[in-house]
C-alpha cells in the first residue's frame, strides 16, 4: 500500500467513526494526513512529495495503532501527536492547555494591526496565554518587544515554559499566574486574549474533543462573556493611552454585542470571517 493509499484509508475510518475535528484541521483527510506523516517521521508539508511511497506491514500497524487511538479517546491528534502549528511555528502541547488555534496569530502574522502601533509599542501582554503560543508569535513578529505572558491555570504556564523555551524567547517573554488582569505589570501598549468565551449552551453541546481540553479555558458563564465584563473593567489600568486590546470571540457576536452594545470596536478579517476577532481602544474602553 502506498502513502496516499494509506491516508485515504485512515481518512475513511476517522470519516466513519464520527470524529470531530477543528484542532488544527477541518476534515477527515488532512487529520489523516497529518497523523499519518507524523507517525511516519515525515514532514507535515510534503504530502505529495511522498504519496507514492511504499507503506510497510509495520509501518501500517503503527498508523492503524494510532488512528485507532485517536478514534476511541476522541482526543485532538494534537494531544497524542504533542505537537501543534500556528501560523506555520511549531508549538509543544499536551492535555495541560488547550490546543493552540487562535485566529489572533493571523492578524499578528499578516499585519492587520500595525497601524495601530507606534514605535512606541514596546510592551504587550499575552492574557489567557495556555501553551504560549500567541505570546511567542507576537514576539517573532515584534523583535523590539517584550511579552507578559499571563495564566491563571499553572498547569497551562508549564507549557508555555517549554514553547518559550523552545523558541529561545527566555529574555523577552515573561511567564505570570494571575487571575485574569490582577498580577499583571502594565502599562500595556496592546493587550492580546484569547479568554474563556464558550456559553453555557454550547459547553454542553460540545463534542468529545473540546471536552479533552481544559474546561477552565473555555468556559464563559452563561452568555460566554464573563471573563470579558472583567477584562473590560480591569484593562483600562493596565494600558497606555494610545494602546489598543485584541480579542477572540470566536461563535458569540451575538451575545457579545447584547453584552456591550455600547462599545465602539473594530472588527478583524481572519480565515474564518469577519466577526472571530475584534479591536478596542483604551479610549473606548474608559467610555464604556
């Protein structure tokens, strides 16, 4: 059997066996993809640079040992694979933290925010920073800042220990527990969060592989908005004049703009749409 082959098959088991997906891929064939090659030791990006390779009897029983594994935990591949990419960067995770997706890495990565920046923008906090990864990019993408990477869950700080690590970034990214803004340093120049967002009805209704993730870092209360009426309240203190907040609602524009119907933001184009991420000023905030 050949690689594709291969891919194709386990595609169709992971199709079958109803699991879902969303944790670095969309559909059965990539997750496929992705598991397949990891296991084989192969790069995740050249598919068809290896598609017609021959699949050993061994080979084969380690892939189908590990689709199985994927199937009957239904835990993201991100947690059996413990490697997760963000805007193609490498990032370690494990069952600590969620797995890394946030569609700020985008607008970091693609610049949609620059002119909201000075070369003034020195400082920048990570809120919510699980493994770190947001903390990471935004100091790739920034080499003349310094990031306050901030978790409450110490657990989740762990692993960001190792992606910063990992990415040399020691001196530059700064590792904090706090409960949502209280231990924080500032002032800030720009604030990035990914926070807990998910509504109670959607917690419920989530399939197995979110709930592998830690409840703590995606839970929002009832409407979803809990950890943000906090954030709005206690941002301003910790900002600059000029400085701007960046935040991930993912589903809940909706219960979002119920919640803050008076807040003038700036909504950001991501893959995934127009209505995931959202801009605010420290100006607006204060007039909220």
């Amino acid at each position: 059997m050949t690689l594709i082959e291969t891919v194709e098959a386990s595609a169709k088991r992971l199709q079958d066996a109803g699991v879902a997906f969303g944790h670095g891929t969309t559909n059965a064939f990539d997750e496929a993809a992705w598991l397949v090659l990891w296991q084989l030791g192969l790069p995740l990006d050249d598919l068809d640079g290896v598609a017609d390779m021959a699949v050993s009897p061994e080979q084969a029983d380690s892939i189908d040992e590990l689709i199985a594994e994927r199937i009957a935990t239904r835990k993201p591949a991100a947690y059996l694979t413990r490697e997760a990419w963000l805007q193609g960067v490498p990032f370690y995770v494990d069952e600590r933290a969620i797995v890394p997706r946030s569609f700020i890495a985008e607008v970091l990565v693609d610049g949609d925010i620059d002119t909201w920046l000075t070369e003034s923008t020195t400082n920048v906090c990570d809120l919510c920073t699980g493994n770190g990864s947001l903390a990471v990019i935004a100091a790739m993408v920034f080499p003349d800042v310094v990031v306050d990477a901030i978790d409450i869950s110490v657990d989740a700080l762990a692993v960001a220990r190792i992606n910063v690590d990992k990415h040399g970034l020691q001196e530059r990214v700064h590792l904090i527990e706090s409960d949502g803004l209280a231990k924080a340093r500032g002032p800030y120049d720009l604030i990035l969060c990914n926070p807990p967002y998910v509504n109670a009805r959607s917690m419920a209704a989530l399939p197995d592989e979110y709930k592998a993730e830690p409840s703590l870092a995606l839970a929002g209360g009832e409407d979803g908005m809990d950890f943000i009426r906090a954030l709005f309240r206690d941002a301003p203190a910790k900002m600059t004049d000029q400085a701007v907040l960046i935040l991930e609602i993912g589903n809940e524009r909706e219960n979002f703009e119920a919640a803050f119907a008076e807040l003038e933001v700036v909504w950001l184009a991501t893959s995934a749409g127009d209505d995931q991420v959202l801009l605010v000023t420290r100006e607006a905030l204060v007039a909220l």
